[in-house]
C-alpha cells in the first residue's frame, strides 16, 4: 500500500524549487563533453557560465547556438518517477575588442528552455520529490559579462545573472453560489509584480605559460522568493458571509554559491586536460515550503448550514521541517585530443567525469527530499573547419556531446514505522546529449 | 475554500505584465530625444526597435549602458492618482557581422534591453470601478527585450528581422482531500516566453543629392501575455465551491507600422513619421472569475466590461544637428515631438458587482481613463574620437501633455476628465570596441 501510495506520490509530482540547469548539464557540447573543467580553459560563448574571464580570450566575434536534451530515468521501489526532460537551446554572444588599447569583450549567455521559461511546482513537505534535479531541470538562465585582460597573462571577468522573484496581492469578492455555482457572482483583482533577481559571477585567469593556467571562479548564491496575500470576502449564497485572509511567504528556489578553482594543461600540442573543483555552498539552503498564516471567519447562517454540508475550518499553520543539507566539493576532469590538423580541418575527441556526492541528509523524517551520489561520465566530438569560406574569414565549430549520470541505488529508512510513505530504494540515470555550433569571425 | 487553496492559487499569480515602455516613450537616446522617431533614421542598437533594417549601418561594436525614469502625475475627475516612478536601465549592443567577401559590412546584429529598476513585471489588474489609466503609467513597468538583424541588400534597400520576447504565466492548482483525510495541493505554473516577430525595410532614395533621403517602413506584431490560472478546490469538503479562472490580459502591445521618411546630411539629420497602432483587437484586462459552462453559457456569472478600443496613428517628428567642436569631439543636439492618440473611447460600458448590502448584483462604472499625449522632446549628445576615449554619450528628456479628456459612462453617468503630464529622462553611455 505505501509504495503503491509513494509511486501514485511520485508519478503526480516533479520538482519543487529549482537551480541551475547548466550545473549538472554543462553549457554548451564542449563543456558538457568535458565534464566542466572549464574554468581555466573556456573562451567562448560557455565562459558566461564557466568563467567570464574566458570571454577576453576570443580571437574574434563568436556566435554560438545548439541544443541538449537531457532525459531523467529516475526510479523509486522500481517505478520510473516521470521527471521531465530538461530540454532546450543554448547559444550566446561574444564580442571581443579593446578599450584605450585594453583587451575587452562582452558576453551574453542563455539556455531557453522549450516549454517554459520556469517553473513552479509545489506541494506539502511530505511529498516525494528528486529535490536537486528536479531543482536544476525547468529553468531559463541568462548571463551578461565584460572581460577585461589587463596584462597578457590575466584576465579578469564578471557579469551578472538575471532571474525574479514574485511578490502581490489577490483579491476576490462577490457571492460564491454553493447550489448552482455557475451561477457565482465573483469577481477579481490582482496587484503583482515580478521583481528582478540579480545575482553576480566573477572570475580570474592566470596564465603560468603557454600551456598551463590557473583559473578561479565565484558565482553567487539566489533565492526566488514568493511573498503573496490574498483577502476573500463575500457571500455564500446569501445563507452567511465569508472572510479569508492569507499570507504566504516561501523560497521557491535557492541556488547555493560557488566557489571553482580550476587548471587547465595543455600536455602536448594535441592533448588538453582540465581538472576544475566546486565548492558548492549547500549548507545555506532553504526548504521550498511555504509559511502560511490565515484567518478564516465564515459564521453559521442563521438556523444552521443545510444537511450534507460541512464548512471549512482554518487549517494548521504550516510547521516547516528542517531540511539538512551538506557543503559539497565537487570533482570534474576533462581531457581534449585534438586528433585531426590539417590546414583546413581539425577534430577533436573529449571525455569527462564528474562525481557529486549528495549534498541531503538520510531522509529519515517526514520529508522525502530524494537524492543519491551521482557519477557522470561524458564524451564528445568536435569538428573546426578554418576559413571556411570567403565570407567566413574566421572558423566555424561544430562540437557534440553525450553524458550518462549514473546515481547510485540507496535505500531511505524512516524512524517512524508508521509514516505514511515509508521506506524506499532510489536510484536511477540520467542520458544527457546535445550540439552546438559556433561561427567564429576575426 | 481552505488556506492551501488560496495560498495554491497565489502561487500562481505570479506575472501579470504591463505593456512595453518603449511603446510608450521610444527606446534609445538618441531616437526618444528625436520624438521617438527612428523607422528611417535609428542608428545602432535602438534600430533593434525602430527598424531592424538599419542595423546594417553599423561598423563598430559597442556597448551600451544607461539609465532611464519616469515620473507620472495624472488626474482622474479631478483626484491625483498615485502611481510609482518606473525607472530602469538600459543596455544596447551594436554587432556589425564581420563577414567578407560579398557580405562585407552589409549584416548587423543589436540587441536592445531594458530592464525596470524594482521589477521584471508589473501585473495591476484592478476592478473596473477602481479609477485607473490601464493603458499608461504601468505599462511603463516592463522588460523589454528586443534582439534584430539587418542586411544591406545594395542598391539603397536594406532589410531586417526581428523579435521581442516577453513571458505570460498559465497553471493550475488543485486542492482535494486524500484518503485519509489531508488536505492536498498540487499547484503547477509555468512561465512561457511569448515572443512578437519584428520587421523592417528602408530605402535610399536615389535622388543624386549630397543628403541622403531614406523612407523606412517597420511592422511590430502584437506583444501580449496573458496570465491564465484556474483554481479547482470542488473536491476539498462538501461545500460546494466552483472553479476560480484567475485570468487576464495584462501585457499588451498593439500591432503596429511605422512609416517615416529621413533626410541625412553629416550635420543634420531630420526625420517625420507616422504610426498606426491596431488597438481595436486589444481585448482588454480583464476575464471572467467563473466561466459559464458549455451547456449553460447564459449563466449567471460576471462578465467583466467589453471595452471598444479603436486604432490610433501616432505622428512623429525629430531633428538632430551634429556640431564638430574639434577633430575628436562631436556634440549632437535634439529635439522632437510626437502625439499618442487616445485608444479608449470616452464612453465606456459599466462593469457589474455583487453588492453584499442589496444581496443582489449592481451596476457599477468603469472608471477607465486615459486622454490624447502630446509629448515634447530634446536630448544632446557627444562623439569622442582617437586621442579621446572611444565614447558615446547621449541624454534626452520628454514632456508629456495629456490633453484634458471626459469619460462618461454608458448610462449618461459623467466620470470627470483625464489630464495631467509625464516626465521622462535619461542617459546613456556607449564604449565603442
């Protein structure tokens, strides 16, 4: 019956607060394809997310559009939890130059999901939900960065990023018809505002040689936060009055800062390898459920309410269970062969790895935050045509990718024999493949 | 009607939008201190809005960041109406294309941003009765951004494409009692990005004069969005309570085409233009609360006002006078004035209400204002050149005139006059790289 229960649960939900998509998945094919040890070695439309010190480094004006897809098989007790892919362009903008004899560039990174900019979903604390991809899956991103590289071997970025939270008023008035409710003489009104949420990024770019830099990266922390009051006043059907008040205060999303130190080592003319480590600050997250105080007056009608009708009561004032949550570091090793150079052609083969260790505690209460450690692995091609043609006297770059996240089989005891979901195992993987293409002018 | 219904359906309302700000007062310096004029004379980013077409002028990147506000006093049957200052910034990109051969400096890219200070959006949909200018001051609390392309065809013809992207909200939200007796809430919304094609041309008229003679034709589709939630609790308790269709139309834009006419010289620039705006298929703020099923589309519900909006055509006129004060300083100055007729009709339709002291449903007015603008422009400029910082900067102001208008209601019922001014400045500064 539980897991009956705990499978219907999961079928009829998905994510609840949301991150960022691009940190599990990578921006752009080159990225993904190399795990995300990018931090020193980005130089092109990717550096708005990976580092925005990478954008001075552009030869030329870059445009860049492609695509992923990354399909969620993620399991409870067996049953596959139908979260949704995350799905949708990617592209970007680097304009390189200089100012009063300074290298310069500005940058404009987005993923623009398919279906929606964002979303929000949410439910009561006790429903099972894959917190942290469900997080990074429904979400745009957009970046905007300036680079500067003040000396040969230097270079400095920073930009910020641009999301909003909600805040507003909702009014209803008139008489609810309880017999015939179409016939409900309601009316409403609403005063809300979407307010702008800007979070920053910076980064650094030493340069130790030609073939090996140094790179450090910091890209601050967001909440989404929903602040929301509703008045409801009226009749019901001319038996009583009614009056409802209501104020909601919840963060419906939380992205944790980030701290990268990463290297990048160009081993021989051919062989590039990567190595990046995110500290991500997991520890300041907040759970995605709702505070809510209500006030409820719907006084008896005279003589009673009429048979078979029971009126509602003020609920429970939400009490929001802790939510334990762990800073993480997290690895990722990328390594680049480019394996064909002509004059006119070169290839690339590209693999990574990436391994998160699950930030949430054992889920032994009366939340059901489901998580497990992950290990994805990727690989990628890419292919540079130079001078393609007269038109283009710059390059133009195709790059593909595919990553597999495996997330490991782990059961979730509860202390209470009698909870209402109870216990389960998790597992699952998750099939991450995209391309991009880049136009490169010089 | 349990607390997690309301507090479900609030989760919801999130973006309710306003119309665009450069509808309202232009976008770009340069083009909102030339009376919003720019179909035939825009120059960098602000041609991503006026005509996608010029920005195949451009030869040099840069960047552009500025800020702009406006400020509001408006009057409705004689009371002041408080509305907040909508204030922002802006951020212009010039991208000439640096293709070779035959497309040599013939394709540009810009991206034209603005973006409110305080918020993304801002959704104010009010009860009709409310006094209120649903087409003016919150329209000004809106993103925009606007992303084009030009292409110099040769022979004097150049074209452009374009787009604005804004976002409206749709969901749901369903409260019910499980089996064991707890209440339930499952609330799904999405933000969906809406998106208004853009296009443009322009032409140089081969007139074999040393100035330039350019007409310019832009057509920008309608931007709107739309907030569409609908609140199901008819399986929360016994209590028989009907479907909340929390709907709207808070976003609009008409379609429009602009058509102007430029003359050029390196000193002068002079443009005039018009501008029809195809109000008349706008369908206003507000939906219905509760929707009369299929079999019953006669019910008792509420309907909100049906307001009869007609097209307008705005005129526009614009100078620009280039001084060269020395080899690597140029100063620009501006001036210029446009009109924005009056899309709502002085008699408006009565909303109705549910009047809890009769127990019955009443009349009430629409207490929509809105009035005829008349808005005076001028704005300066400065080009630095080598030894100087690569540097643009631009500053215009606007004077807003709203032309003292009555508004009745359909029953004969006087709702006073609409007037009052608004004040729009800015400046921008651009790095040329």
């Amino acid at each position: 019956m539980r897991r009956a229960l705990l499978a219907l649960a999961l079928l009829a939900v998905a994510p609840h607060a949301r991150a960022n998509p691009l940190d599990p998945f990578g921006f752009g094919s080159r990225g993904a394809a190399m795990g995300g040890a990018m931090a020193a070695d980005a130089r092109s439309f990717d550096a708005n997310y990976y580092n925005p010190a990478g954008l001075v480094r552009a030869e030329g004006l870059e445009l860049s559009i492609g695509y992923f897809r990354a399909s969620h098989y993620l399991k409870t007790n067996g049953h596959d939890n139908d979260v949704d892919p995350v799905k949708g362009l990617v592209g970007g903008v680097v304009a390189p130059g200089e100012v009063l004899g300074v290298p310069f560039a500005f940058g404009l990174g987005v993923h623009l999901p398919d279906d929606r900019i964002s979303r929000v979903r949410a439910f009561r604390q006790e429903t099972p939900r894959w917190e942290l991809y469900d997080n990074r899956n429904q979400r745009l991103y957009l970046a905007a960065n300036l680079a500067i590289s003040p000396t040969p071997w230097l270079q400095l970025g920073g930009g910020m990023s641009f999301m909003s939270s909600t805040e507003g008023h909702l009014d209803i008035s008139g008489l609810a018809n309880i017999f015939r409710v179409e016939d409900s003489t309601l009316r409403h009104q609403v005063d809300a505002d979407l307010t702008s949420v800007r979070y920053p990024q910076f980064g650094a770019r030493v340069a130790l040689s030609d073939r090996v830099a140094l790179a450090a990266v910091y890209r601050g922390e967001f909440k989404l936060k929903l602040d929301l009051t509703a008045y409801l006043h009226g009749s019901i059907s001319e038996l009583t009055t009614a009056v409802y008040q209501l104020e909601t205060h919840s963060v419906n999303n939380f992205l944790p800062q980030q701290f990268v130190f990463g290297g990048s080592w160009l081993v021989t003319d051919d062989l590039r390898a990567a190595l990046d480590v995110t500290w991500v600050n997991w520890s300041a997250y907040v759970p995605p459920v709702a505070s809510l105080d209500v006030h409820l007056d719907i006084p008896p009608p005279p003589g009673g309410w009429p048979n078979g009708i029971t009126p509602p009561q003020t609920p429970a004032k939400t009490r929001i269970a802790a939510l334990e949550m762990h800073d993480r570091a997290v690895p990722h090793l990328g390594l680049e062969w480019r394996a064909l150079a002509t004059r006119a052609w070169e290839g690339f083969l590209r693999a990574g790895y990436e391994y998160d260790k699950s930030p949430i505690a054992p889920q032994t209460e009366v939340t059901n935050y489901i998580d497990r450690d992950r290990h994805a692995m990727s690989f990628g091609l890419g292919g540079r045509a130079l001078s393609p043609l007269r038109e283009l006297p710059g390059d133009v770059r195709l790059d593909a990718h595919v990553q597999l996240s495996e997330l490991a089989s782990g059961a979730t005891i509860k202390r209470d024999p009698a909870d209402l979901v109870g216990d389960y195992t998790a597992t699952g993987h998750i099939w991450n493949v995209g391309a991009t293409l880049t136009v490169g002018f010089k | 009607m349990r607390a997690s219904a309301l507090g479900a359906a609030l989760l919801l309302i999130a973006s309710t939008a306003h119309a665009s700000p450069e509808d309202l007062f232009g976008y770009g310096a340069r083009s909102q201190g030339m009376g919003a004029t720019g179909a035939a004379s825009a120059e960098g980013y602000e041609a991503a809005y006026a005509n996608p077409a010029l920005l195949s002028r451009m030869r040099v990147r840069k960047l552009s960041l500025g800020l702009q506000g406006a400020t509001f006093a408006l009057d409705a049957g004689g009371d002041r109406l408080s509305y907040a200052r909508a204030k922002g910034t802006v951020i212009g990109v010039d991208l000439p294309v640096p293709f070779g051969g035959v497309l040599e400096d013939r394709v540009g890219l810009g991206l034209a941003f603005y973006t409110p200070t305080d918020v993304v959006v801002r959704g104010k949909i009010l009860y009709p009765e409310t006094p209120q200018f649903p087409l003016l001051p919150d329209r000004a609390q809106s993103v925009a951004v606007r992303l084009g392309v030009g292409v110099d065809i040769g022979w004097g013809l150049r074209v452009g494409a374009g787009f604005a992207a804004l976002a409206e909200i749709n969901g749901s939200a369903i409260v019910a009692t499980d089996a064991t007796g707890r209440v339930g809430t499952r609330v799904e919304d999405q933000l969906v990005a809406t998106y208004a094609p853009a296009a443009g041309l322009t032409y140089d008229l081969p007139l074999g004069t040393r100035a330039i003679w350019r007409a310019g034709l832009a057509y920008r589709g309608t931007l709107d969005a739309r907030f569409a939630v609908v609140i199901d609790a008819t399986k929360l308790s016994s209590l028989n309570i009907p479907l909340f269709n929390i709907s709207g139309l808070a976003q609009y834009d008409p379609a429009q085409i602009a058509l102007e006419l430029a003359r050029e010289t390196p000193e002068l620039t002079l443009a005039l233009g018009a501008t029809y705006k195809r109000w008349s298929a706008y369908p206003g703020l507000l939906e219905p609360t509760i929707l009369c099923p299929a079999d019953n589309a006669d019910c008792g519900a509420l309907t909100p006002p049906k307001v009869a909006y007609t097209d307008t055509l705005a005129l526009h006129a614009g100078v620009d006078w280039a001084i060269e004060v020395a080899q690597p300083l140029t100063t620009h100055l501006r001036a210029g004035a446009f009109t924005d007729p009056n899309p709502l009709p002085s008699r408006v339709p009565a909303g109705q209400a549910y009047d809890p002291g009769q127990k019955q449903t009443v009349s009430v007015p629409t207490r929509y204002f809105n009035a005829p603008r008349v808005a005076l422009t001028w704005g300066a400029g400065l080009r630095t050149r080598k030894p100087l910082p690569p540097i643009d900067l631009d500053v215009f102001g606007q004077y807003h005139l709203l032309v003292p208008t009555d508004h009745t209601s359909d029953d004969g019922t006087p709702l006073g006059k609409a007037s009052g001014h608004v004040l729009v400045g800015g400046v921008v500064l651009g790095v040329r790289f």
